[in-house]
C-alpha cells in the first residue's frame, strides 16, 4: 500500500509517518521507485502499536522509541522486554524528606517485599523500588501515614495480577507475540488498572455514602 492509505487505515497523519520513519520508530517501506515507497500489514501494525503507547500508555516519544529498539533488537527476551517496558512506564520521583527519613522509608519497602516472598535485593534494581521509597516518604512527610496500611493490599493485588499477566503472555503465539504482549500489558495495564481503579472508587464512594444518609 502507499504512505496515504496507511494513514488512512491507522489514523496516523503523513508527516507523522515519515516523522515516525526518520526517528527509527517505523521500519522503511520497500522504496519501488525514486518517489515510490511501499508498505504493508507490519507496518500497520506498528504504527498502531505506537499509538496504543503514545495515546492511551502515555509514554513520550523519547520513551517510546526506546522500547521499538529493544523489541527489534534480535535476541531480546519476554523478561528482557518486561524491564525496558516497567522503566519506559515508570516516572522519576523526586525526592522528598531528609536522608534518614528515606533510609526508613527503604527499610519499610524491604520489610514490604519480604512480607511478600519478593526478593529485596532484585527488588531494589526494579525502577518501581525508588517509586515506592518516595510515596512512603510522601505520605509520612504529609502526616498520612495511616494510608501505609494499604500497601500490604496493594502488593496483594499486584502478585496475583503479576500472575495472571504473565499467564497470559506465556499462553500467546511465538516470542514476538510475546514480547508485544508484554510491552502492550505492562504500558496498557497500567492505564488500565487506573481507569478501573477511578471507576471503583466511585462507585464505592457513591454505595458508602447512599448507606450513611439517612432513610
């Protein structure tokens, strides 16, 4: 197909396209004369992959391209992919409290993980660790340390998650299946768990507050 159509069929504009093409995130279409350039299903696909983690992942384009390279890079591994797609998905904290209070904040995480059977000392290299530091540095430094409670909860949910995501990647077609499943899972999933979680929080919210008035 011809660049125009493939803007037509993935909703992807022309100079954007070639935007994509110039900054390596889209392979070359197969060049048929000195103005002609061919592309076909793969490069449908891939544009659409770019635009679930620009669109709905919300990863920068910087962060984005670094993911494509590690997926087109031979060799690579479903546990290889699953790390560059945890750091591309994973913002720099800032950090927040006096040096002790991280030191106590690191000891409350390790505590966390081996509560969990989680192993502190590959955790500590997980770019999700230094998250975790700061939020328990965050709520402490704004008196909230009562919030902490729900960490436990929180890790509950992520190991059976963890589980049934890694379940679902073993269970697809070839490694290159599985590399985009873990890249569209953990980019996706995110996003997903906090559109669930917003839902939830409503409509919880609204079933506390219809019991607490009166009748």
């Amino acid at each position: 197909m011809r660049i125009g159509e493939l803007a037509q069929r993935t909703g992807v504009s022309v100079p954007t396209i070639k935007y994509y093409a110039r900054e390596g995130m889209l392979p070359a279409g197969e060049r048929t004369s000195p103005n002609q350039v061919r592309y076909d299903e793969s490069h449908v696909r891939r544009l659409k992959l770019i635009r679930a983690m620009l669109e709905v992942g919300g990863l920068s384009i910087a962060a984005a391209r670094e993911v494509l390279a590690e997926v087109d890079a031979p060799g690579g591994t479903v546990h290889d992919m699953l790390g560059v797609a945890q750091l591309a998905v994973s913002r720099a904290a800032a950090e927040r409290g006096t040096a002790e209070e991280r030191r106590l904040a690191e000891r409350e995480v390790s505590e966390l993980a081996r509560r969990h059977g989680w192993n502190p000392a590959k955790a500590e290299k997980n770019p999700g660790w230094a998250m975790l530091v700061q939020i328990v540095t965050t709520y402490r430094d704004l008196g909230q340390g009562e919030m902490l409670v729900l960490l436990d909860r929180y890790a509950e949910a992520a190991s059976e998650l963890a589980a049934a995501e890694l379940s679902v990647v073993g269970e697809m077609a070839g490694t290159d299946g599985k590399i985009e499943g873990v890249v569209l899972g953990t980019v996706l999933g995110d996003a997903a768990m906090a559109a669930l979680r917003r839902i939830a929080q409503e409509d919880t919210s609204q079933r506390v507050t219809a019991r607490a008035e009166p009748a």
